[in-house]
C-alpha cells in the first residue's frame, strides 16, 4: 500500500512511519527533504509539492504549525490556522481533480473542537457549547477535509495529549519536575485527555484496515484524569515533589490565550474506537509513564 504523509516528520507522523514501515510504503510532503531524510528511516520517498495527479491508497494529514510552542499573538494564530487549513485544501484538490482516488483520507483534528466540558465524558456526537479558538480552528480543518468524502472515506483524528519519550507534550512537563518545580496548573481540577504514542499509531493503522470507521474519532485513552490526578503520577515516576502549583495568571502571561488549552477541561470519551472494537494497550496513566520514562 501506497500512503502519503503530509506532516510526516512531527511526532506522530515519524513514530507511524517508523512503527508500519514493513507493510507500507511512504512518500512524505515536505518543505526540506535533506532535513527530513535525518529524521526518517531509509526507504521512505520525499516530494516537495503534491503531485498533479494522486497515486496514493491512503493519505495521512497531520501537517500543522505546533499549537504550544509559542505565544497566541494574533500573527501566531493565524500561522497555526492557515498552516492546517491551505494544506488540507490543497489535498482535497488534488483528491477531487484525479482520477485515481484514495480508499481514505485521514486527517488531523484535535480534542480542542469541543471546547471545555467540565467533568463530563463527552463522545464524537456531543454537542459543542463552547466555541472558542480551538474549536473554530478544527471545525474549519475539519470541514475542508470532509470535502473529500464524495470521492473517498474521510476519518477526521481529534486528537489528544500524545504522550512519547522523544518529544511532545511529555517532554515539556519532565523538565520543570527534574527541577523538583513540577505541579498543578490553576486549581488543578481540570480534566486531561492524553494517548500513548503506541497507541495513536496503532488507531491510525486500525482506522486504515476498518472501513467501516468514517467522520469524528477520538484519539484518546479511556481514562481521562484531571490534571492534579496526573501532576501527582508524573511527580511519582520521576521521584519529585509536586507541591508547587502554576498559577493561571501566570500561565496567562507566559502564553496568552493559549493557556486556555492547559487550563480548560476536557473529559473526552474514545467511544468510536471502542465501538468497533480497538484495544487499547496504554489505558492506565502510571502504566504508560513507566513504560515511557
């Protein structure tokens, strides 16, 4: 099977690649091949541009500005929108003017199109009370993508915190608890919906062989848990004290509007993946930190 990867040098993208390199082969969009060629195993193929015609079974978009990496100005948010959005355009062009169709197009979403949820478990089909930044961002990502589902099946990756030991959200959290200044963000309460790595390449692979997957899927372990729930079990796997706390104003300074991602609560349910059967091998938070760290 032939399989496009746009974004395929980020972190789920390389752990994809890297995990189903047997089975597949990969050709990757990319804005620097000599760079990507270091990150990536040999055998995968490189193109700067789509190609005027597709000629690929699958494609994977996961191409996208990082979201937390610097501070919400208005230039940063609008970078983060249109690096998702023009790619996601162009692939849903070159699908609808080929002749050759892929089985399935596979595109990113993330968590962050449900807005804060409180303490409630929420699913693919609950309805958003809350539109903010994030979730005009991945409704719009995600209502380009679904242009493509007159020529193809269109599987829509709302993703949460991807949990891996070379990069990612983790690799920011262990560096303030080596420090022994690890805590809780704000009150603490806020639920956080995190996946192993292992585990969202594994539901990528899963939603490529299952046909019958199609629309919104969750990417999110089982057992969401607040954040002091989640402080408390990094603090225990690394031996550190997590007594401090980040207060919001701080965090707030530090980020802008882009704290509202670390601050709002979001108890989300993988009940597609579940439905049809996916099995989860990284549900337990200490569990997966052990096997991570």
């Amino acid at each position: 099977m032939n399989i496009l990867i746009t974004g395929g040098t980020g972190l789920i993208g390389r752990h994809f690649i890297k995990s189903f390199q047997q089975p597949y082969q990969f050709t990757v969009l990319t804005r620097n091949c000599r760079r990507a060629k270091k990150v990536l195993p040999e055998g995968v193929d490189f193109i700067e541009e789509l190609p005027e015609q597709n000629n690929f079974e699958v494609i994977i978009n996961l191409a996208g500005e990082p979201i937390v990496d610097k501070r919400w100005t208005v230039m940063q948010k609008e970078k983060i929108c249109q690096s998702r959005w023009q790619i996601t355009e162009q692939v849903t062009a070159m699908i609808e003017r080929s002749k050759f169709k892929p089985t399935c197009l596979i595109s990113g979403s993330a968590i962050g199109y449900y807005g804060e949820t409180g303490n409630v478990s929420t699913h693919e089909d609950a309805q958003v009370k809350q539109e903010d930044f994030a979730h005009s961002l991945c409704k719009k990502w995600e209502d380009i993508a679904l242009k493509a589902s007159e020529h193809c099946r269109v599987v829509l990756l709302r993703t949460g915190v991807v949990l891996a030991n070379d990069g990612g959200a983790l690799t920011k959290m262990r560096w303030p608890f080596t420090l022994g200044l690890g805590g809780k963000l704000g009150h603490g309460q806020q639920y956080m919906s995190w996946i192993h790595i292992e585990d969202m390449v594994h539901a990528i692979q899963f939603i490529i062989l299952t046909p019958s997957i199609e629309g919104a899927i969750n990417c999110t372990s089982p057992q969401a848990l607040t954040n002091e729930e989640f402080t408390k079990s990094l603090g225990k796997q690394l031996h550190r004290a997590t007594w401090f706390s980040v207060p919001e104003f701080i965090l707030n300074m530090l980020m802008g509007q882009g704290a509202e991602l670390l601050l709002s609560s979001q108890n989300i349910y993988p009940q597609k993946l579940l439905n049809h059967e996916f099995d989860f091998n990284h549900s337990n938070l200490e569990q997966t930190l052990g096997d991570l760290l």
